[in-house]
C-alpha cells in the first residue's frame, strides 16, 4: 500500500519531511518493478515479423503458420532451428565456403547480441536485489535507545570512595616552638626535651679570697 500523500504543516514537520524520503524510496522501488515487468511483457508481445525461414521451421514442428512473433519467439527460432532443422544441416554441407563463412558470421552476431541481452537483464536484477536489500535493511533497523549513565557520585555504581589522608598532630611547648611528639614504646624510655636557652651564660656570684 502507498503511504498517503503530505498535506499542509505535514510537508515541513519533522516526521512529514521522514515520510516524504519514505515516499521518495517506495517510488523508486515501484518504478524499478514496473520498469523489469513492462520489459518482460514487451518481450512477449507478437510484434516481430517473421521471415519465411523462421516460418517453415515453426510448419516443420507442427505449429499453425503464423507470420508475427514476439521478440523472445524469434530470438528463439533463431538459437533452436539451426541445430534441430534437418534441412538447414542438410543445406550447410553442399554450401560454398563463402556461404559458411557467412552463416558463421551470423551466428557470432546472434551471440554477441544475446550477450549483450544477458548483460542488460543482469543489471535491471541486480538493480532490483538492492532495493530489496535496502527495504530489509531499513525494515529490520533497530533505532537508537538512551541508554542508563552510570552514576560517578560516592557511594555511586562504580565509585570508589576516597582515603583519607593521615595528619600529624603538633604539639607546642612553652617557648613558642612546635616539639614532635613523643611516644612510649615497651621497654622505651622516656626522653626529657631540651630547651634552648637565649643565649645568656649564668654567672657564680663573686666571692673573696679565702680568710677574707
């Protein structure tokens, strides 16, 4: 069945300028069916004149005398009454050299023209075999889906959580300076931390001289 023809806004929506391509690829499928079909048909048709050769061969097998053929019943006579006519295998021994040069070269011609006819229909089919290809392919295309986005958040499909990092604690002693702390082991013994004085030396206080 046709798909319907477009109408007012249908021509410039998106999904009527989808179909129109649709009725654009049907078209050419059709014309391409009908195309081969009227070939055939033509090729049957009794438009051919016959010549009196093709006639007798047809009186020879018993068919009623006709003097039309179509195109694929004379192409026929022709391949068929030159190896099935006793009297054309009769005539080709008493022919002169030259008259079986020609009746050579007539056969080479009727080949040549049929391979030609073979090469033509090879291409309307092969013609027709990509349409086909193309309308299956498009009737079996799956169109895209969304698809589910994995989430990247802690705790997350898939997320791995962070490690925290160890921090130092600090310690301050009286004087002002950060002291590392210190800690007891089994059998560890504790260290008492050292202070720096400023810098100034104590002095003994000043005494006599003995006796004195």
């Amino acid at each position: 069945m046709a798909p319907p023809p477009l109408r007012g806004d249908q021509l410039t929506a998106l999904q009527g300028q989808d179909a129109a391509v649709r009725r654009r690829s049907f078209n050419a499928r059709m014309s391409v069916a009908q195309s081969y079909v009227d070939m055939q048909i033509g090729m049957q048709t009794p438009s051919v004149p016959l010549t009196a050769q093709q006639q007798q061969f047809l009186t020879s097998l018993g068919l009623p005398p006709q003097t039309n053929g179509s195109w694929l019943q004379a192409l026929q006579i022709e391949a068929e009454r030159r190896i099935s006519d006793l009297g054309w295998n009769a005539a080709l021994q008493s022919m002169p050299p030259a008259s079986v040069e020609r009746e050579i070269a007539i056969e080479l011609a009727l080949s040549n023209y049929l391979l030609f006819q073979i090469f033509k229909t090879g291409l309307q089919t092969g013609t027709i075999s990509a349409a086909q290809l193309a309308e299956i392919t498009e009737h079996n295309f799956q169109p895209a889906v969304r698809m589910h986005t994995p989430s990247m958040t802690a705790g997350g499909t898939g997320s791995v959580p962070a490690i925290p990092t160890p921090t130092t604690p600090t310690t301050t002693s009286t004087s002002g300076l950060p002291t590392p702390p210190t800690t007891a082991g089994a059998g560890s013994v504790p260290t008492t931390p050292t202070t720096t004085d400023t810098g100034t030396v104590p002095t003994s206080p000043a005494t006599g001289p003995s006796g004195s």
